[in-house]
C-alpha cells in the first residue's frame, strides 16, 4: 500500500509483475548428419553445443556461426526432433569439397600472369568461396583498368572423381573500349577542345597516334590533377570535375567519355607579405616574383593580375631552394592563400610566405659506402660539397650527378643527409653499387692462302679500380703478331 501510494503521489504508474520466462528442456541427444570428412564430435566440440544442457536459440545461431567461419561447410541448419519422449538436435551440414586444382583459360591480349597473380586459392584445402570470387572480381578490374569494358570473367566448378573439385577461371576479353568523344558539361571559360588539350586521355583521331586508348590511371590524373591545374593556372582555383562517366557502346567497343565540371571563378592577385625572415630581406626573396609590379611587392597594396597556380608553386620552390644553398636545411617556407570578394564582386587571393628559417647547418663529413673496386679517392674527386662548408642543396645534386656520370655504379639512391652528433651540423652519405665495367671483343676468319687469322681484345675504363681506361688488343694470324 506505501509502493502503491507513492507511485500515484509521484504520477507514475506501478509495474505489473510479469511471470518468469519459462525454463527451457534439456537436450537429451546431438547429432551430427551429412559429415564425411569431419568427425561429429569436433563438429559439437567446435560449435559449442554440450547435451544434457538447455540450449536456446542464441546458443544455436552462435554455432551456425563459428561452424561456417571455419571454412569447412557450405550449408549447416539445425533441427529439433522428438523421439520416445526424449528432445533430439540434429545438426545437418553439407561440406565444402577439396579444392584439387584450378585453371586460367581466356587471357590472350593482357599476359596470363597479370590475372593469375589474383587467383590465391590452397590446393587440397576446402574451396575457398570468398577468395574465388575475390579473385573474378580483380581480374575483371584489371581488364576494366586497361580499358576492356566488355571483358567478363566465369567460373566453372567441375566435380573429380574423388569428390574433390575443381575451379576453371574464363576470360572472355572482349574488345578494348576506344574513347570516340569527349563530352563537357558545365564550362562556360574554357571549350571542350581546351579541356581536351590539357589531358592526357584524348579521343581516337585520323592518326595512328590518336587510338583514343582508354587507362583509368591516366584518366583519374587528368580528372584530379591535370584539369585543376590547367584551370588553376588561369586563375580557377576553385574547379573541380564533379562527375565522370564513361558511356559504353557496348557493340562496337567505341565510348563516350562524359564530364561535368564546376569552373568557379577567376581570382586576381591581392597584397603580397613575408613573415619570418630574417636571413633575406623582403627583396632578396621577391626577386622575379610573378605578380604586380616590383615596387609594389610587400608595401600592401593591391598587385592586381591574374593569379597562377603554377607561378606560385614555382616561386615557392626557389624561395626554399635559396634557403637550402645557404644552409638552412630545416627551413620551411609555407604559402598561405586567403580568398576575398571587393565590393564591385571580384574575387581576389592574398598570397603571404610563413618562413620558419632554424639554424644554418655545416657539413660535418661526407661518406662512400658500398664501392669495393672503385678506389674512394676516385669518388671523391667527383664530389663538390665538402667538410666544414655550409650545406648547399646545388652542391649536393651536383656531386650526385657527377658519381653518376662516372660510369662506375648501377643507378644511385639519393644521398642520405643525417643530423651530425651535435644536432646542428649534417653528415652527407652517398651509396653506390659496383656494376661491371669492362668488355671482351673477339673476331676470327679464314683467308685462302693467309690461313686462320683474327683479333681479341679487352677495355677496361675503370682499370683496376682507379678510375684509368687500359685498352689491349691481339691481332694474330700467319703473317702477324701485333
């Protein structure tokens, strides 16, 4: 009476008892049915299903589940069955068949082994679905990146005798998908023939050099990086492709290739500042700077003129490179845009260089690691950056270029710049590869009366490691010895 009077003062409705759900039965008996290769015990032990408990339905779907992710079946279901009173659970499976083999029947225009590599199935395990079918669907991607739209992949299962199976894998290739047109909507700055002009991908022409071939690969750079950059270079900073398709013709492998793009609006170049620098002063830095006039570089004032991306990036790269030739090898130069509207609606960009300069580092020693013929004295004699100098970034290429261009080494890796052990200075390290250097030549013929005559001869242009080309020739015959 005190539970019910406070829960009618409080305005809330008392609970109604509710009765215990009812207990289930107990299993009496498991079994197992349609397993040959699988013993029914590891079949119980595996699912978790014990008898002489009560086992519910979730019990009976977290069985179904392990049973399947254990790779060995292709059907399980569970049935309750009663028999002299007594409550009886029949697992019912089907097992997967062993895998005896499999084959690759079709590839003729893309080489075999660009879709075999796909194809990762055990022999002698149970057939592995989900790989199998994995495996037609990367084959046909392959063909699709290379422009067999039309191209299909089958899969036939053959039964073997000792109940085993096996996979055929079938390519039908098709034709090679030729882009006929191009077609661009949403431009209204730039035609279609511009558009078309800055990509790489390019509908068939007259000429053999214009087969219209299509790649994804080359398509996804014109779509994300060329076309952008084209735009950006006149000012469209904003464009973008906001939808591709490439329409199949489907019969005589000819497709359309279809854009949409948003060009925004050209932007002009506002105020111009650098903030940071303290080793170059404003006009050191802003030396050949793209935009406005040079007297009205960092005084604040609007430089007008259409903004380029590909200016920008460029100047950055040599304002970097100016701190990089005098040392400054952790200094970053960051560009920043900011985008604003005048009053008379024109879009203008405000360009600003964040300099973050650290310390001039010196070069604290210069290795070779790798040469084993070549004596060092001969790579060195090609290096131009040296102990005790500021690091220099030109320098540094130019020693490169020129280990390369003794002949010595198989291509180098980029030269490896580390922190000395003072934590300010650099230690550089070229790595080289000896490749082998010299040639035999030989010649011989039989003259009538002159008998056997001929040649041998050996050059070597890294004579015995040193860097010295040694020459030596043999001509021999009946009437010389040289």
């Amino acid at each position: 009476m005190l539970i019910a009077a406070l829960c009618a003062t409080a305005g809330v409705t008392p609970a109604v008892a509710q009765d215990p759900p009812p207990e289930l039965p107990l299993v009496d008996s498991l079994v197992v049915e349609g397993n040959v290769r699988n013993p029914s015990a590891q079949i119980l032990a595996v699912g978790g299903l014990v008898r002489g408990t009560s086992i519910s339905w979730r019990d009976i779907q977290r069985a179904i589940s392990t049973l399947y992710r254990s790779g060995q079946f292709d059907r399980i279901d569970v049935e309750q069955r009663e028999a002299d009173g007594l409550l009886i659970l029949a697992v019912v499976v089907v097992e997967r068949p062993l895998l005896r083999g499999w084959t690759l029947e079709g590839p003729e225009k893309l080489p075999a082994r660009n879709s075999r590599e796909y194809i990762r199935l055990a022999i002698g395990q149970p057939v592995d679905r989900v790989s199998a079918a994995r495996a037609r669907y990367q084959i046909d991607s392959v063909y699709h990146k290379q422009g067999y739209y039309t191209a299909t992949v089958g899969m036939t299962e053959t039964k073997t005798e000792d109940g085993g199976v096996t996979l055929a894998f079938k390519v039908n290739e098709g034709n090679r998908v030729a882009i006929a047109r191009v077609e661009v909507t949403g431009n209204t700055e730039m035609s279609a023939e511009q558009l078309v002009g800055a990509m790489s991908t390019k509908p068939e022409g007259f000429w053999w050099f214009r087969s219209g071939e299509y790649n994804e690969r080359e398509l996804e750079l014109d779509l994300r990086e060329r076309l952008p950059r084209y735009y950006g270079d006149r000012g469209f900073i904003d464009f973008q492709v906001v939808k591709d398709t490439l329409v199949d013709d489907g019969t005589n492998g000819k497709a359309t290739l279809q854009l949409t793009v948003e060009e925004g609006e050209p932007y002009q170049v506002g105020t111009f500042e650098i903030l940071g620098n303290r080793r170059f002063s404003l006009e050191e830095l802003s030396q050949n700077f793209p935009f406005g006039p040079p007297g009205a570089v960092g005084t604040g004032k609007e430089l007008g003129g259409m903004f380029s991306r590909g200016e920008w990036e460029k100047i950055t790269g040599k304002v970097q490179d100016t701190y990089l030739n005098a040392g400054y090898i952790t200094a970053q130069v960051e560009p920043e845009q900011a985008r604003r509207t005048l009053e008379d609606g024109t879009k203008v960009l405000d360009l600003r260089w964040r300099v973050r300069e650290g310390e001039p580092a010196t070069v604290n020693k210069v290795e070779i690691i790798g040469n084993e013929v070549t004596h060092e004295r001969v790579i060195r004699e090609a290096i131009v950056i040296l102990p005790g100098q500021l690091f220099n970034r030109d320098a540094l290429m130019r020693s490169y270029q020129q280990i390369s261009n003794l002949g010595y080494f198989h291509p180098l890796p980029n030269p490896d710049i580390r922190p000395a052990p003072n934590g300010v200075d650099v230690d550089i390290v070229f790595r080289v590869e000896e490749k082998r250097t010299g040639n035999i030549n030989f010649g011989a013929s039989v003259g009538q009366g002159t008998g056997l005559g001929g040649f041998l001869g050996l050059e070597e242009p890294n004579l015995f490691g040193r860097g010295k080309r040694g020459r030596l020739q043999w001509q021999f015959g009946r009437n010389i010895n040289d």
